[in-house]
C-alpha cells in the first residue's frame, strides 16, 4: 500500500461522500460539528470491523491461542447501557477528572484544547545553518515565558506543520510564506521548517506550547485563528461528559450522563457475570457500542468526534500474572489490526513512556496509524492500558458490592489435593479500540490511486472487511445473459450475503461498471458474456490487478471462497 503521506485527505473524503461510505450528520441542516453517519457502504464496512473484532476478541478469542497460563484465552460479551446510575462516573473519576483544559479566542469565538496548541518558535543562524538555530531554539522553548512567533492548533507538532504546509489561507494569516520542511536533524524530534516570516527568513521549530507558558503568558500568545496576541483567554478546565435528565422534573438530583466510555458498564457488571456464568479468572469481557465526548475541537474528519463507538475488553487476571497478559494482549492487538489490512509502516505499536502513565497503570501501549492527516505522525487506533485493579476497587468503595474474587484454583494444596483457594481483586488489562478511527484507518489505508486505469481510484480492503464481496454483470442486458447472471447472483448472495452486500448491474459500459466497484472496493467481479451461454465459464475480474481470466461458472463459488479467506 501507498505511504500515507502521498494520500490526499480531500480526495479520500470527497470518495467516502460519493460513495456513500460517510456523510456529515443532519447534512441537510447544515451538519452538526463533530457528528457523522455512515451510508450504505460505509455501515456495512464498520459492521464487518465490529464483526471481526466480535469473532477474534469473544467467540473465539486470539484465534484460539493459548495465553501465559498455557489455557486458552476465554472471554465473554455484556451489552451495557449508555445512561448508567451516575455515581458510576463518580467512582470512576469521570465526573471529577475527565476533563479538558479549554481555551477560547474572544475575537473569533472559537475555542480549542490548550493541549493541542502547537508553537512556531523562530530562530536564526547567521551561516544558515539548521543545527545551529535548532539548538538557540531548543534552549530557548525550555525558558517557560518564551513566547511562539505564532501558533496552529493540531494534535501534535507533526500535523501542525503538515496543517501549515497545506493551508495557504493559514500561512497569510500567520504571516508565513515559502514554508518548507527540513529532514530532521535528531530522530524523533519535532518538526524544523524553513520560511519566511513577516518578510525574514528564518527557520521554525514547531513545538507544544507548553501549560505554564499558556496559564501566565496567554495574553502574549499568538491567536490560531487571527496571529494576533491579546485575544486568547486562560485555559479552563471542561467536563468532556455529555448530560441529560431521567423523568419530567430535570432538576439536578435527575442529572445523568452519556457514557464517555464502554469499559465501566464492564466493571459494574463484573459481580454478575462471575455469578451468574461458568467463567473463572484469568477471562475477559467485552462491550461494544456508542460513547459520547463533548469534545472541545472535534476534527480530521471522524478521527475526534463527539458520538463514537468502542470496543472493549476488560481481561481480569491475578496480580502477579498480569504483566504477562499486558504483554499478550498488546501484541496481539497489533497482530490483530495487521491481519485486517493495516499490515504496513503506516500501524506501529508505541509503548508509553513512565511519564505518561496513569498513576495506577504499570504499562500502557498504543496501536497507532499513520493518518494522511497525521503524517509523517501517527494517530491513536487503540490503547492497551494495564489498570491495575483501580475500577473494580474503586467501585468496591463507592457501591459498598463486594468485587474481590475467590479463586478456588490458587493457595496451599490441602491435604484432600484441593487447593484452599485465595481471594483478590483482580488485575485488569484493557484493549480500548475505536471502531469510526478503525474504520476510517481501513480507508485511509484501502485508498490507492492507479493513474495508468480509466478511473484511478480504488479502494483495496482486506477482503474480510470489504462491504462488497462480489458482483455479477450481464455483458449485455438482453440474449439471456441477465438470467444466468440472476442465477449466479442468487447462488452468491446465498452463500457470501451474511458479511458484504454481493450486486448485480446491468447499466453502463462494463468498463464504468468495474470502475464503480473498484471505487467501492469489492474484490471480483463476475462477467457473463456471450461466451458463457455455449462453454458455461464466466470473466473474473480482479480488484487489485486489474487483470481478467475465465472460470467455470460452478467454480465461481469455491473461487471465491478462497479468494476471501485469503
Ligand atoms: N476505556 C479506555 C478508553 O476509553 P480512550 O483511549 O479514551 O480509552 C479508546 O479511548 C479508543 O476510543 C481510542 O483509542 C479511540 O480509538 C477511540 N476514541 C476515543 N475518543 C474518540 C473520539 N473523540 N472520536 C473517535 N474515537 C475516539
């Protein structure tokens, strides 16, 4: 597949617009910021995400693996409500910590995070040199009241500059022209340009802005949105939790929230479960469905919304056993989003620095991929996080439940050969995936131009998530092609129907007819021509190549069997 820094972002939303993968929600009114739907392909090719993710986390976790206890990995699934009891969230911390520091632009009134406010620091060298004006700028970034030459908001350095780079409007606002991107002179730095600024030339090194200079000197930061100084407000902290009212009176006893995430339905219904089921630690139990952030600057597309949906996994294990299950699960989760298509340099694993991590976390690793709109960075797919046993513990405390577990498998052999059994509160790790980020990952990835074909767009999903599996095409419509491409269609639908649309069309040129599916991303396509109606084989056309043979037309069905498992 293609580096995702050749993809355009405009030409991959303009497809999923025509094609019916994505819309912008209430588009008729004008859209809602922060809010999409998926069309007719599009909710197709997330229902196949959260199919796969069903099939490979719960009915059959990790394809059947062993974990490292030896036993093969056991998980079971909940579907847990979106409006809980609030003192969930009170338990969890959500109500008193999930928060964002937020800042508005009172000439504009736009608001954005504080966090993601990324500074252009501007340095000279008298020979030109680079290095020379990195290190003055490096040394001065570390003086807390050094103030950027001016600021663009994005998720990190990277996208700042790829923003910059792309946005001319932007570049006149902020007074910067003929901005280009120098090769990084120490890995993993952040990004050095050179410009000119206001006229000069001069090199940028584009860096976060850093709190301590946002909460005494944001007066004398320049404004995202106008370069100015003087209109930026200090950072406030802004619940991200959606809320609403039970009942008729909404007063504030009837307050309730949205869930911000699926994981706490999970540890609520921990005691249940273990009650009511056969599972036994070490087993995990999995929640997929709809979350709500009122996020202050939703962006890239349906990367940061405000309504999405998870899938997750709590994975309960003994204390002294959970570093090895963090481990598993964090390599299997990368195996897993290469197996569904994202097997490139574009997915990496990043495994959190010690200063990253929560204080009740000994490890948290991230599966990243490298959006168009991220690169040369990456964005978050999915977290691992090890959790300790602060949710179950904490809802011990705030519900008064008793969560500890006894594990009749663990303590002192008794003398009948029994064990004595031992009672803990489990350890938890936890595989946090984003399905709308999964989703627009496979597209980002699938979305290949090929100039030397007559409609250079194609979308090339893995086959086990393509919304379409097949097609069928009478040449013509008349000499009774379209009743032997009828029978075959029934016949596939029957047998491929369950996981992708399989269409038929008799309208167009076959030529357009295969580029319409080549847009769509459906792997074959099946011919019938005058050739079928005297020898009974078909024209197979290949998404990806391009290229066309001739099969059996009772082998089409085994063909694409295999063509689909492979
Ligand atoms: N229970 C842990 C948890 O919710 P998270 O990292 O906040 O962790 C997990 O969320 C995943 O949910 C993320 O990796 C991302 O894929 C997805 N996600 C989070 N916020 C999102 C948003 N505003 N829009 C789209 N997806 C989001």
């Amino acid at each position: 597949m293609s580096d995702a820094t050749t993809k355009p972002m405009d030409d991959i939303m303009s497809l999923c617009k025509r094609r019916g993968f994505v819309y912008q929600a209430s588009e008729i009114y004008g859209g809602i910021n922060g809010f999409w739907d998926y069309g007719p392909l599009g909710a197709q090719l997330k229902k196949n995400l959260r199919d796969a993710w069903w099939e490979d986390m719960i009915m059959n976790p990790c394809w059947g693996r062993t974990g490292p206890g030896g036993e093969r990995v056991r998980c079971v699934p909940v579907e847990t409500c979106i409006i809980q009891n609030p003192k969930v969230w009170e338990a969890s911390g959500h109500v008193g910590g999930f928060n964002d520091p937020m800042v508005d632009d009172k000439e504009t009134k736009q608001r954005f995070r504080a966090d993601h406010l990324q500074g252009g620091y501007l340095g000279s060298s008298p020979a030109g040199d680079p290095a020379l004006a990195l290190a003055q700028m490096q040394g001065q970034i570390t003086k807390v009241e050094h103030i950027p030459a001016f600021t663009i908001t994005a998720g990190g350095p990277d996208e700042a500059a790829a923003i910059l780079l792309a946005d001319r409007k932007l570049q006149k606002l902020l007074g910067v022209s003929d901005a280009n991107i120098l090769p990084s002179i120490s890995p993993g730095a952040a990004p050095l340009l050179q410009l000119t600024y206001r006229g000069q030339p001069a090199f940028a090194f584009i860096f976060p802005v850093s709190g301590a200079v946002q909460e005494h000197a944001h007066a004398q930061i320049p404004s995202p949105f106008t370069g100015k100084a003087g209109s930026l407000t200090a950072p406030r902290q802004f619940n991200l939790m959606f809320f609403t009212y039970t009942g008729a009176t909404a007063t504030e006893n009837d307050k309730v929230y949205l869930r911000p995430e699926t994981a706490q339905g999970i540890f609520v219904q921990f005691k249940n479960v273990v009650d009511t089921t056969r599972v036994r630690v070490p087993f995990g139990i999995g929640n997929t469905g709809r979350s709500f952030r009122n996020e202050v600057t939703p962006r890239n597309f349906t990367f940061r919304s405000r309504e999405f949906e998870q899938a997750e996994l709590e994975f309960f294990c003994h204390p002294d056993d959970s570093f090895e299950w963090y481990k598993f699960w964090r390599d299997f989760r990368m195996e897993w989003w290469q197996s569904i298509g994202l097997a490139g340099e574009n997915l990496i694993l990043r495994e959190h620095e010690k200063d990253e991590l929560s204080h009740y976390s000994t490890g948290t690793s991230d599966v990243e991929y490298r959006f168009p709109f991220t690169a040369p960075g990456f964005g978050e797919l999915e977290g691992i996080a090890h959790r300790g046993n602060y949710d179950l513990t904490q809802h011990a405390k705030h519900s008064g439940a008793k969560l500890e577990y006894f594990d009749t498998d663990r303590g002192e052999t008794l003398p009948n050969g029994a064990k004595k059994g031992e009672r803990y509160m489990p350890h938890c790790i936890e595989p946090a995936a984003g399905l709308d980020r999964g989703a627009l990952a496979l597209i980002c990835e699938a979305y290949t131009r090929d100039e030397s074909r007559p409609s250079p767009e194609i979308m090339k999903f893995h086959p086990r998530v393509a919304p379409i599996k097949a097609a069928v095409f009478p040449l013509v419509n008349k000499d009774g092609m379209p009743e032997v491409a009828d029978r075959l269609h029934a016949d596939l639908f029957k047998r491929f129907g369950r996981t992708g649309f399989v269409e038929t069309d008799a309208k167009q040129s076959i030529g357009k007819r295969y580029a319409r599916m080549d847009e769509a991303g459906c792997p074959f396509c099946f011919t019938i021509d005058g050739d079928t109606l005297t020898d009974q084989t078909v024209t197979v056309r290949s998404r990806d190549t391009g290229l066309q043979d001739r099969i059996a037309i009772d082998k089409v069905s085994a063909f694409l069997t295999d063509a689909l498992l492979a």
